[in-house]
C-alpha cells in the first residue's frame, strides 16, 4: 500500500504537466526532477516527440543533449528559483533580494521571523522572540528593510553583482531601541555566494541593559557612531546540490576587535525549506549552538 502511494504521489505533477505543459524559454538552464527520483541539470533546447507521438523536451547536458518524455518529469525548476536563500547568509542579509518570494522562519526554538520582497528591489523582514517567563516589554524584535539598487552580470567572472543599502529597526528589551545603517554588496557564482558589508549605529542608548525576566540582566555599552562590518559566504557542495557551508564574520565595533563573532555552519536546501545548523563563536571560548528552520511556500 505504502509503496502504491508513493508512485502516485511521484506520477501527479508528470499528470499535471501532461495537462497544462510549462512553457520552456529556449537557452534558460533549468532543474530536471524525475519520477524515479533522478535529477538532472540542463539548458533547453527544443520541444520534440518520442516514439512518434510522445511530447518531449531535448535539454543539453554535460554528457550531451537528452531527450525527456514531458511524463517522466516530476517537477521542473528555473536556475533563478532553484535556490530561493540568496537573500540571506545564515542571519546576515545579502544584497540579493527576496523578489516575489514570502517566507516563514523559527531561529532556534523562540524566535520567530518571517519576510517578502517587492519586485526585485525591496525586502522586509521581521522577528520577534518569545522567551517562556519573560515579560513582551523584555523580548527582543527587529524590522529590516532593504533596496537592491542594483544587480548586473560580473565583468571580471562569471556570476553577478549586487549592491544593496538598508535600515534595522530593533529593540533589545522595550527601552533599548537601536537604529543601524548598512551597506552590502553580495557577488553570485555558479557554487559560491559572497557577502561584504559595513553597517553603522545611528540611534539609541550608549548603556544597554538586557533584561530576560526571572532569567538575569546583562549590562554593556554600545556607542552610538559605532560602524561594524561583516562577511558571509554560503558555498553548495559540488557533490550535493541540497547541502551547503555557511560562514558568517561580524565586528560590531572596529575599534574594538573583542567584539567579533564567527559562525560556522551547514544547510540543507531545497525550492520549498532550509534547515541550518551551526556553532557561533562571540568573545567567549565556547562555542553557542545556532539553528535556523526556513519554509518558502510562495
């Protein structure tokens, strides 16, 4: 039974597609899922038939150009849409925007957050933690808008570069509201995502101190004026195409360099969720295990 079901569910989109066919642009690299489970990774050609009557598609390969009957095709996915995380390295926002996509997402186990874009050129974002025992006037919240100003193929490589400037809105605890400037700019390869970016605190207190209810209070000083800087890289395995490394690099002050961060992590993607896990490293020789759960239903 369990089998039978299973075969059903892989044969639906080939049903789908025989009933309204995708229409495929001539050049663009696509994503080939396969009912038996087979993914194969080629740029369209033409429409065609096999066996005389059978609608099919000729993609050219690495190996050569195939020829894929339209039923043997679970799901079709544009190279654009493969992997919908460009946005983001694991926290820290890239210059590529979300685009048309929304998402949802549970860092850790009480911080929620979730976000959209519009058009290619602006993307929110919004969180809020939700500690059990700790008052809302003591859990912490961000809002984060940023404009892609801009996004053209690399001239020295292949790939693409986009730059991007932003504002966050955030509050640790009720009274420690901060604003921060930043600036980033993000280079696309074929396996490789790089990140550079300088960000800036513009408002709020210079004496912060965060509150967790019957959890404790910590007490530090950031000064306003203060400007930061970061780096992200997000490489996909050349073996895996669902798994990927994360590195992420901050200073919140560069004049200090106690006040830097590293996290190391891995993810594991494909067009619909994102699950990240990792260890992040910030003045302390323990290491703080992090994870993230991202779906991208639209």
């Amino acid at each position: 039974m369990r089998n039978s079901t299973l075969i059903g569910l892989s044969i639906l989109p080939a049903l789908c597609f025989a009933q309204t066919p995708p229409s495929l642009q001539e050049g663009n690299f696509y994503l080939i899922r396969l009912i038996n489970g087979d993914l194969i990774e080629g740029v369209f050609v033409a429409d065609t038939f096999v066996q005389d009557s059978l609608p099919a598609w000729r993609f050219r390969t690495l190996i050569g150009t195939a020829t894929i009957a339209r039923r043997e095709v679970a799901e079709l996915i544009e190279q654009e849409k493969a992997y919908r995380h460009l946005h983001r390295i694991f926290v820290q926002p890239t210059a590529e925007p979300i685009g048309r996509d929304a998402f949802v997402g549970l860092a850790g186990l009480f911080a929620l957050y979730g976000g959209f874009g519009f058009q290619d050129w602006l993307s929110v974002v919004a969180a809020r933690t939700f500690f059990p025992t700790v008052p809302a006037a003591e859990q912490i919240w961000a809002f984060n808008a940023k404009f892609t100003l801009l996004s053209s193929a690399n001239v020295l490589m292949p790939g693409r570069v986009s730059l991007a400037l932003g504002a966050q809105l955030s509050a640790l605890n009720s009274p420690n509201q901060l604003l921060h400037l930043y600036a980033v700019a993000s280079f696309i390869g074929e396996r490789s995502h790089l990140s550079a970016m300088v960000f800036g605190k513009v408002a709020g207190p210079e004496i912060l101190t965060l509150r967790a209810g019957s959890w404790g209070s910590v007490t530090f000083g950031y000064a306003t004026g203060a400007v930061g800087i970061g780096a992200g890289l997000d490489v996909r395995l050349p073996t895996r195409r669902e798994m990927h490394l994360l590195v992420e690099l901050w200073n919140s002050d560069i004049r200090s360099p106690s006040r830097t961060g590293l996290l190391l992590g891995i993810r594991l993607a494909n067009t619909l969720v994102a699950l990240d896990f990792g260890l992040f490293w910030f003045g302390y020789p323990y290491a703080i295990p992090a994870a993230n759960a991202v779906c991208t239903p639209f």
